[in-house]
C-alpha cells in the first residue's frame, strides 16, 4: 500500500484537498468524508493514467 501526503483545507463552501509534491492533483468536496473520496479517485486516475 502507498502512502501519499495529502493537505486538506477548509473554504467557503466546504473543503478543498491537494497534494503539494506534485501538479494536478486537487479535489474539492463539500464535507470531509467527499473531499477524502474525490482526492482518492484523482491519485487512483493518475496512478492508472
């Protein structure tokens, strides 16, 4: 299993996740729980890619 540093910030309208290392991999989510999911499909979408 990989591990990957991921930042998770509050906004406005929710949450916004990111990865600094590395462009590209951003996720927006309205909760937490959204946020953790979208960012994990964006790593498995660039993983594959």
């Amino acid at each position: 299993m990989n591990k990957f540093l991921v930042i998770i910030d509050n906004t406005e309208t929710g949450f916004i996740s990111y990865r600094p290392d590395t462009d590209g991999y951003v996720a927006p989510g309205r909760t937490k729980k959204e946020v953790e999911k979208n960012m994990y499909e964006v790593i498995q979408f660039h993983l594959e890619g």
